[in-house]
C-alpha cells in the first residue's frame, strides 16, 4: 500500500533474518528512514521503548510509530515511556498506517485511532475504524516482504501465508485479537482470495498455503463457495491449504469432505480445554463432546489435525488440568497421521482482554501491572492451584505425546511420500526445540 501511494519502503525481520540487533542498526543507517514502524507485543513492548529511546537520539528527526494488539489496549503508556511519535490502533493496521504517512507527507487528516504526542500533551483521533471492503486492498508484496523465510515446521515448502478475512466473530476470554484488534468478522470476496492463490501457485509455485485468519471456517456459505471454486479451477490438484479452524465448523461431516476435495490439508484447532465449565468461562461456545464429534468428522474425511490446549486457568485443579491433557492425547490417537499434533500454552492474560479484566477485578495476577517482559509464558501470569513450576512442567509434558509408541508407530506408517518424510523430519526438531523452551 505504501509503495503505491509513491513511498520508499524497507521491510525488516530481524527474526525471520535470524541476525542479530547490530545487523538491524547497520540496515537502520544504510537506508536512513523518515519513519520507522514497529509491530510489538507485550513481552517485547519494553525492549521497543528502548530501542526507540536509542535510535531517538541517534536520529532526533526520525518519527517512531508503534502498532498492535498491546498498544491497541494501552496506547497512552507507550507515549509516556519512551520517544515514541505516534501509536496506531486497531487491526487494520495495514490501512491506518497508509492514511498516517500520507497526514505526514500531505498534511492530509490523520486518520481515526493514532494516539499522539503534541508538545507535552497527548491526544488522540478518537476509536478506530474498521475497513469495509477488504477487496480494494492490494495483495502482500512477496517480494519486499521476503516471504521465503517464513513456513512453519509442519507446512509443505514452499509455503505462503495469507489472511482472507479479519478476524473472528467470537469473543473467547483470552484473545487479544478478538478483544482488542478485530471486533466482528469481515471476509475478502471468493473471487478476490482465489486470484491471489493462483498468483501464489503461478508465479512463486508454493506447494500449500496457510490463511492465517482467526477462524476461516466460520462463514459456511463463504467456505462451500470457495471450495466449489477451487474444485472448478483445478487448484486443489496444484496446492494445499491449511488454516484456524473452530470444531463447531466442523460438525457437518460433508462440509469436512468437501474441504479436503477442495485441497485443505490441516486445521489448527483450539481444544483449550477438556472441561465443559472452563470452555463456558472462556466463552468458547463449544462442549467437550461437540469438540470430539467435530474432530472425528474432520479426521474420517482425510483432514490433518492440529490441537492446541492451554494450562494455568485460576479455576482449575490439577485433575481438570490432566483431564485436559488425557482429552487431547485420546483425540490424537484417533486416526493418527504424519502433521497431526498437539501444542500446549501457559494461559497468558494480555491487556484489553476480558479474562486480563477478570484477573485484575479477581486478583488472579501473580506478576505487576507493567513487568510485561514476564508475560512470554516461560511463567505463569496468573494465580493457580498448582505451583509455577509444576504449571510448566505439565506444559512440557504435553509434548512427550510425540515420544509414545502408539502415536510414533501410527506417524510412522502413515508416511507416503518424501515430502512427508520431510514434514516429520522438521516436526522432530521443533518438537525438541519446544521441549527445551519448557525446561
């Protein structure tokens, strides 16, 4: 979007890059911005500060920007502890930046929800707003991007990431998406979707893509449609396609085998829990039986299944926190195949979310206000019946599913190709590399 409103523009991932912070100062002085932006997070947010800080008196002329989910929440906080110029809320962070630089170069109107410094005083241009028509949106720029980088260990390469909507219509408790970037759902037309998967398979020839879109399935009417077009237009021969999926979505065993026909591989799916009155208070809006029935019906139809829980909920004892554990290690046995797995989290209250609201009201927190850096699930954020390291040492038990001779053994036997070999191999060393996050 800025390239084509006439900006120069670097794209920088330091991460992705796998180079070190003196890399990024050297990129920093060899294309000396007028603006940088920084998408943070909130175990990050303090070393951003920092950076800004540095960076500010380096280059007193340069204006810093913020962006994301944590400041979407605390816009003001990050205007009072560092040099940042401006702060943009929302999701559509994409759209609010284009107006912003335009404000900057034009003197256009700043567009709605930038926080900003004038003199001493901070001001605002009051709530974001939302785009209406994803379609007028040009499509990622591959190529600035460096999109090679990119492919998670359980993804065919080469792969490409896409977003076909924004975000999801349901408010489950810990999402800082859902609460504090993308109220209600908005999807790109069929059309629009369709015309960048065969970009992706006809000039980059990735082998699958994954549409990272809260939850893509939800819109059944949108999903069959597109399925339809994919099966029409021979995509489903030439590509994969993964994606967030709800097991709600998944209760017609039909809709579940019309998506594999249409190409769809794996679904990453949120179990969070094996009890009915932990998923009623995160406002999942699923059952524990809905969930199985949903898994069993995209498992018959062919389907890759990918299932991620959470431990550390304030209300648990230990017996509901294994139940959960027993729940997921009985659904993944279940028709085992090569790419199934299971991921286990710390829950993590981040601001702006309903359960961080619930947490402060109930005294939950067991870290401060402001000790952001402790929120990167090496601890537990919240108050539980366990003690902290035995919420981390059922974390890392969770992935010890992968050593269990049943499940290895049926993993195994389902390899039909070296592509899949290849896809286990990766999966090995990153479940290793996860079991060692734990310890």
């Amino acid at each position: 979007m800025l390239k084509r409103d006439g900006f120069e523009v670097d794209f920088y991932d330091g991460i992705a890059r796998r180079e070190k912070y003196e890399d990024f100062e050297r990129e920093f002085e060899r294309f000396n911005p007028d603006v940088v932006v920084l998408e943070t997070k909130t175990p990050v947010v303090k070393q951003h500060w920092g950076i800004i800080n540095k960076m500010k008196k380096l280059y007193p002329k340069t204006a810093f920007v913020l962006m994301g989910d944590h400041v979407t929440a605390l816009p003001k906080e990050s205007l009072v502890k560092s040099d940042v110029n401006y702060i943009i809320t929302g999701g559509d962070m994409d759209v609010s930046l284009a107006g912003l630089m335009k404000h900057i170069r034009d003197e256009s109107d700043m567009p709605k929800g930038i926080w900003f410094k004038k003199g001493r005083t901070i001001k605002n241009t009051g709530s974001f707003v939302l785009a209406e028509n994803l379609d007028v949106l040009p499509f990622i720029d591959r190529e600035l991007t460096h999109w090679e980088l990119y492919g998670e260990a359980y993804l065919f390469r080469p792969v490409a990431y896409t977003m076909a909507g924004r975000d999801c219509p349901m408010k489950c408790s810990f999402c800082s998406w859902s609460w504090n970037l993308f109220p209600g759902m908005r999807y790109r037309s069929v059309e629009n979707y369709l015309q960048e998967v065969e970009m992706l398979v006809n000039k980059y020839k990735v082998k699958e893509i994954f549409d990272d879109t809260g939850t893509l399935t939800i819109n059944k009417k949108w999903m069959t449609d597109f399925c339809n077009a994919m099966i029409e237009r021979g995509l489903n021969e030439k590509v994969s396609i993964s994606t967030n999926a709800r097991f709600d979505t998944l209760a017609d065993a039909e809709f579940c085998k019309l998506m594999r026909r249409a190409g769809f591989r794996l679904l990453k799916v949120g179990l969070e829990s094996g009890n009915d009155e932990t998923l009623k208070r995160i406002n999942k809006g699923e059952t524990v039986e809905a969930m199985e029935r949903g898994y069993r019906n995209a498992k018959d139809a062919g389907l890759i299944m990918m299932l991620t829980i959470m431990v550390g909920y304030p209300w648990e004892s230990r017996e509901q926190a294994e139940k959960t554990i027993e729940s997921a290690t009985k659904l993944l046995q279940y028709k085992t195949k090569i790419g199934d797995s299971l991921q286990a989290s710390v829950v993590v209250s981040y601001p702006g979310t309903l359960l961080y609201d619930q947490a402060k009201k109930n005294k939950w927190l067991r870290i401060k206000e402001g000790q952001w850096e402790r929120f990167d699930m090496t601890e537990p954020v919240l108050k539980t019946s366990m003690k902290p390291e035995e919420v981390m040492k059922m974390c890392q038990s969770v992935w010890g599913i992968y050593t269990n001779p049943i499940y290895a053994l049926k993993t195994l036997a389902s390899v039909r190709s070296l592509h899949e070999f290849t896809l286990l191999f990766r999966g090995v060393r990153s479940v290793f590399g996860h079991i060692k996050d734990y310890a």
